[in-house]
C-alpha cells in the first residue's frame, strides 16, 4: 500500500510538473501574439470608432442606452471588486485560522474524495481519532479511517463508554431505527475487536474510554485534522465537516483541537483499554497504571444469555461492568 501510494505520488507530481511547463509556454506564446497585434488592432479600432462615432453621435436613443450601458457595467465592476476583495479577506482569515475545507453536504461523490484524501494524509503518519463508537468511522470498510488505521504508524483512540450515562443519554437522544442503547454497545464492541486486531498484528494500537458526553469528532492525521461537531439529535454523519492544517501561527484552530485531544488523551479520569487482558487502567499521579478493573463488554445476545455479565456500575468511577 505505500509502495504503491509513493509510485502514484511520483506520476502525480511528473503531471503536475509538465501541466505547469505547458502553462507557462501557453503564457509566454499568447503574451507575444498580443504585443505583435496591438499596433494593428489599435489602428482597427481608432478608425472603425470614427466612423459608428460619425453615424450614432446625433442620434440622442443610441447615446442614452450606451450611457446606461456604461452605467451598469461601472456598477457591476465596482460591486465584483468588492465582493472580490471580501472574499480575499475572508480567504486570508481561514487561512491564518488554518482552515482549508468546509464540506456541508456529503455525498457519494464527495465521500470517495475525502476517503482518498483522509489516506494520502494519514496512512504511515500517527494518528489520532476522537469519536463516539468509532464503527462507521475505522470498522466498516467504507469508513474513511478504515485503511488509514491499517497502515499508520501509531494510533491513539478516544471512545465513549458504552455503559456511561453519557452514551444512553446520547443514545436515547439520536434517531436510531432498533434498540439504540444496544446499537451503540454493539458498535463499540465491534470496534475493540478491530483495535485487537490491529495490535495482534504488532501496530502500536491505544485505547481509551471517556464518560462525557461527545462534543466533536476529530481524526489528526499529521499536519491535519478532521473536524464535526455532534448535533443534540441527529446523526453525526449529516453534520458539516471542517478540514484544519497547521501551520505556524498561535492562533490556527489546529493547535486548539490538537492541545484539547492531548488534554483528553492525559486526563487521568479517563482510563485507558487494554486490548490484551480487556482491563480499563487508571492511571496514578506520576503515569504508572495504579489500578486496573475488568470490562466486560459483550454482544447483547450473549449479554441475555449472561445477564450477569450485563450490570452496569453506575457509581464506579468510569462505569465498567463486573463479572
């Protein structure tokens, strides 16, 4: 996959190279043929000018309209300069803001680009992704983040608790179509399979589950970051989405959505999965794992089978279930 994604970025940039000489030739030839023609096409216009001049100059009809012809396109020059001048000023505010896209409208079309363009970004780069159950994002196979975590050099993961009261509030709140509570389990259990997955094939792989309620979905991919916010009842997937890049000004919104991941990543409430003995892991004042609690998190078939398997701590400290 990267050798491949190496042999297509070097015919990429030989196209772009000989696009860009042909240009400039275009340029240099069109520039030539104006500055050859103008003495002929000054002299054209000076007489054909003196001689309409010489038939319209009495007729007072003709001279009106070609006033307020010249009116109107005075009007719509000066309107275009300043809406141009607008837009460049706005153009220059995202860009000192790092914003590079807006993407309202997501369509199958429009997918398959940011897919294309979330892998030429992510893969063989760290990755960090903060999500909700992370199904519909790196699980299924049509999600953007699905071969960008298969061959990234590290990832780190933020999910939300399955079992917290945040996730059934969220749960309850959404308009999923049979039994959302179980729906969102499913989704993160499936999701942990994944991330086991990955790691069994030796990728540096972490996980972590918060207990909040989820504000924003981000996917830092390098010098990028992915950005949608999650509306109160509807589904992430319809919500807009914003494209941020670094760059080296204080003030980008890459370095805000970058320091809150990390502020996340570090809060020592929030423990991290172990993906090896299915254990949530609190982290102590200097780092170190200080204590461990088993996470059962099952399909809800084997939950009914095993309902003791299916008792939410409600009052622990990041509602984990006990055997």
């Amino acid at each position: 996959m990267l050798l491949k994604m190496m042999l297509g970025e070097g015919v990429e940039g030989y196209i772009k190279s000989a696009a860009t000489i042909l240009y400039h030739i275009a340029v240099v030839t069109l520039s030539a043929g104006i500055a050859l023609s103008l003495p002929f096409v000054a002299s054209l216009l000076a007489q054909n000018f003196l001689e309409y001049w010489n038939r319209i100059q009495n007729e007072e009809v003709v001279i009106v309209s070609i006033e307020i012809a010249v009116a109107l396109l005075l009007i719509l020059s000066f309107n275009y300069a300043g809406r141009s001048f607008r837009d460049r000023k706005l153009s220059q505010m995202a860009t000192d803001a790092g914003l590079v896209r807006f993407i309202p409208v997501r369509g199958p079309l429009t997918q398959r680009r940011i897919r294309k363009l979330k892998e030429k970004q992510g893969i063989a780069r760290n990755v960090m992704v903060l999500g909700a159950t992370g199904f519909g994002t790196f699980v299924d196979t049509s999600g953007d983040l699905h071969p960008v975590l298969e061959d990234c050099l590290e990832a780190k993961v933020l999910l939300m608790n399955p079992y917290s009261r945040a996730a059934q509030a969220r749960a309850s709140a959404i308009q999923h179509p049979h039994a959302p509570q179980e729906s969102i389990t499913e989704q993160v259990r499936q999701s942990i399979e994944f991330l086991k997955r990955l790691k069994q094939a030796h990728k540096n792989v972490k996980l972590k589950l918060y207990s909040d309620i989820p504000y924003i979905k981000l996917a830092i991919l390098g010098d990028y970051i992915w950005m949608q916010h999650y509306h109160a009842t509807l589904d992430v997937q319809a919500m807009p989405e914003y494209l941020l890049k670094h760059n080296q000004n204080n003030h980008g919104l890459y370095t805000v959505f970058y320091q809150y991941f990390m502020k996340q990543w570090e809060n020592p409430d929030v423990p991290e999965y172990d993906l090896e003995t299915d254990d949530l892991v609190y982290s102590g004042q200097n780092g170190n794992g200080a204590c461990r609690q088993k996470f059962w998190l099952v399909a809800p078939a084997a939950a009914a089978q095993a309902p003791h398997r299916g008792r939410a701590v409600t009052d622990a400290k990041a509602h984990v279930f006990s055997p």
